[in-house]
C-alpha cells in the first residue's frame, strides 16, 4: 500500500485529502488498509493489476488506486466489480477518453447498471433514479469521477476544460428498471445475456427532462422526444449523435400497451429528429447563407436504430422522461461491461 | 491512521523531444488535422504562410478519425519519415 503519512484525528485526515487536492470537493471516506483490501477482495484483484490504460496520456489504472478511489468515494466493498467495469468502459479504445472526459462540453459519465447485480447491491432504478438517498448509486459514480481526477489526470482546469460542467460530474449512476420491462433490458439488447450484469457508460451532456402528460400513442410522446434531441442548440452537427434515452413510468405504459418495440421508437425518432438545414443555418449552426433547397433538405441527427440506447427508470407515476444527449459517434461510442466477480455470479 | 495517496503519475514511456528547428527555412511541413470545425484552414494557412515566408513545403497531411482520437501509427510513421516539422491544430 502507498500509505505516506500519518494523523490521528479523522476530521484533520479528512482535511488533509482535501489539502492534497484530491476529492472532488466533498469530504472523502479516509481509507485503511483494511477497506482497501475489502475492495479487492470482492472483486477478486491484486493491488497491482492492470485495470486499463488511458491511451495517449500514459495513465495507467492499477486496482490499488481504483480501490483507494472507491474507498474515498463511500463505496461499500461489493460496489467495487462495478466500478472496476466502469473503469473497464472508461479506457476502451471505443469510448475514445480523451474528447469527452477533457472537451469544454463537460460530459457527465453516466452508468447504467444491469442484471442480478443491480439488484443485489440495492441500486435505485425507481424514484429520483437520478437523484439522491441512495449510496450504490451516489457512491459508484462518484468513485467513478474521483478515479477519473486522480487516476486518469483529468482534473478541473487541466485536462478537464469543461465551460459549465454539469452535476452529473459528481455522480452518475443508476439501474435500469427491469421488472415489467416491456423488451429485452439495455444490456441485452447490446449483445449480452439476461443473467449477466453490466455497465453501460455513456458520456452525456446535460440531461433533459420531456414531459408530456397527454399523449396516449406513441406517436406524439415520442415526437416531444425528437424535438428535445433535434434542437437547433444540440451538440456537434458534423456527424451524427448518440444518445440514451430513459422511460419512466407512464411512458413506458404508453409504449407498451400500443406493443411497441425497441426499433419502432428508434426508427420512429430516427425519422423525426430530421431537421431542415434551414434551421440549423439560421442558427448559425451550419455556416452560409440559406440557399434554395435548404427549407426542404433534412439533415439526419441519428444514423443507426442501436445509436438510440433506451432504457427504463424512474418512478411507476409521472409523466417524465429524459434524454442523455451523447457525443456524437465520430467522438465517442457507449460501451457496456459486463461486471466480472470471482466465482462467477455477475 | 494513514494517509493513503489515490493519485498515479503517467507511466514514463521513454519519450523525448525531437530536437527543435533553428529556423524553419526550407523544412518539410507535415500537417496533423483533428476534423474541428476550422482547423483545416487554420492549418492551411499557415502552412501557405510558412511556405512563402520560410520556402517550407507540405510533404504529408493526415486527417484524425476525430480530436478525441489519437493519430493512427501509419500516419505516425509517414510524419517520421517525411517530414522535419509536424503543425497539429485544433479550432473551433
């Protein structure tokens, strides 16, 4: 263990990670060498593993520090396999780290957690999903983050360049609802198996929240969603978009009950986040002046039906629902992990 | 109690710097662009001012697949052999 000095007073420790420059501006848990090596244990890991490689800045992720990370973050020894699954999405070569981890956009890292493991370790999928009260998920994004600052030199100011940020950057995380799912959960319909479980990191600018308490078809809910991501503020025009959407609970009813599938609501928004390159010159999203043709040629936000990702999360009532707007495909893709503990149950 | 340092250094891997240019007069320019929205002609302008004020020519441009990328080895590796003097840009 990197152990490098010494206090007494768990308040004066507390300060002293803070004088360190090494939280993420709340106190930290001061670590011991028992709790570290809790946390490998769980997960099965020596302190000096390899948990990847952060290509291009020569940052490489041991178990020891991804520990230490989780510890300071709150985590609870049985968090660590899914942190170490993040971290495993985090440095692959897909997710690309280094635009949206260091871009003044200010991405959030956003979990979405899947299987037995979700519901094992108590990560809320129900109400305020994305808020606060419970510790799996405030603590596992925040470990998240913190490995990011402390690990992978991607701190405020320096390699993280963010303009604004958003709160997610403090935490991110939560599990897809996946009793009364109406089709195959997130992590299945990203090629694995129902009995695994899974991280799916996507970078999201801010969230959004579409409302819509009237719709009774999919059809205008989902329009109200094609509107929210084909705003003419939208991040990147240059390629085309990823994105993660999260149905709450009546939302999800509607879906349901007209039977619609997975690849209905991604062909359906595919079609409708089109947009007159009009609109987008007349925001000088799109440089030149409006030329003939430009009222009626639609400009695609979406590609491919699975750059849709969809999930489900939130409470049973309410009509919310949200967009994570993604970094555009060129940048950056999701990626899913499966979540790997000793003995094999995921 | 201890105070457990959460932090890594890069791994060293051995890398220096080429030696800097005395002047620029007469080098092959080797242009890196990152797909941002004007880097390109960030890059070419100053490669045309390089090249009239300093007789450099442009001998190899790579286009990154984005600025979250870095540059593959192939291209990597023409830049090594062909060229003094490598501009990477971003612009926005």
């Amino acid at each position: 263990m990197s152990g490098i000095d010494e206090a007494t007073d768990p308040a004066a420790l507390i300060e002293a990670y803070y004088d360190a420059g090494w939280t993420d501006g709340l106190p930290v848990v001061p670590p011991s060498d028992a709790s570290i090596a809790a946390m490998l244990a769980v997960a099965g890991l020596e302190g000096h593993e390899e948990l990847g490689v952060i290509a291009g800045r020569n940052a490489v992720v041991l178990a020891e520090k991804a520990a230490i990370n989780a510890v300071m973050a709150g985590c609870r020894p049985e968090y660590m396999p899914v942190v170490v699954a993040a971290v495993k999405s985090l440095c692959a070569p897909a997710f690309a780290y280094h635009g949206p981890a260091s871009s003044t956009g200010g991405s959030a890292m956003a979990l979405v957690v899947n299987g037995p493991a979700a519901k094992r370790l108590g990560i809320n999928s129900g109400n305020n999903a994305f808020g606060q009260g419970h510790r799996p998920n405030a603590t596992i994004g925040r470990a998240v983050r913190l490995i990011m600052m402390n690990v992978m030199n991607t701190r405020p100011g320096l390699l993280d360049r963010a303009t604004l940020g958003n709160p997610g950057k403090y935490s991110f995380c939560f599990a897809e609802h996946e009793e009364d799912h109406p089709w195959e959960p997130l992590h299945v319909s990203r090629g694995l198996r129902p009995e695994d479980s899974a991280v799916t990191l996507i970078a999201s600018n801010s969230l959004y929240q579409v409302y819509n308490h009237l719709a009774a078809e999919p059809e205008p809910l989902l329009y109200c969603f094609a509107d929210a991501l084909a705003n003419v503020g939208t991040s990147n025009l240059l390629g085309f978009n990823e994105t993660l959407i999260v149905f709450a609970g009546e939302h999800q009813e509607v879906l349901q009950k007209a039977g619609w599938s997975r690849l209905d609501v991604q062909r359906f928004l595919i079609e409708h986040t089109r947009r007159p390159v009009a609109d987008y010159k007349r925001g000088a999203r799109l440089p030149g002046e409006i030329a003939p043709g430009d009222e009626t040629t639609l400009r695609y936000r979406f590609e491919r039906p699975e750059d849709i990702l969809i999930a489900f999360a939130g409470g049973r009532a309410g009509s919310w629902s949200a967009c994570l707007p993604g970094w555009g495909t060129k940048w950056t893709r999701a990626v899913t992990t499966r979540i790997e503990i000793p003995g094999g149950t995921s | 109690m201890k105070l457990f340092d959460p932090t890594s250094k890069p791994v060293d891997r051995g890398l220096t710097l080429a030696p800097r240019p005395a002047s620029p007069r007469g080098l092959r320019l080797g242009l890196v662009e990152n797909t941002k929205f004007n880097a390109k002609p960030i890059l070419e302008k100053l490669a045309e001012r390089l090249g009239r004020r300093h007789q450099t020519t442009v001998t190899f441009r790579t286009r990154k697949r984005s600025a979250s990328h870095e540059v593959d080895g192939d291209a990597i590796k023409a830049l090594r052999a062909q060229c003094d003097l490598v501009i990477s840009g971003i612009g926005d």
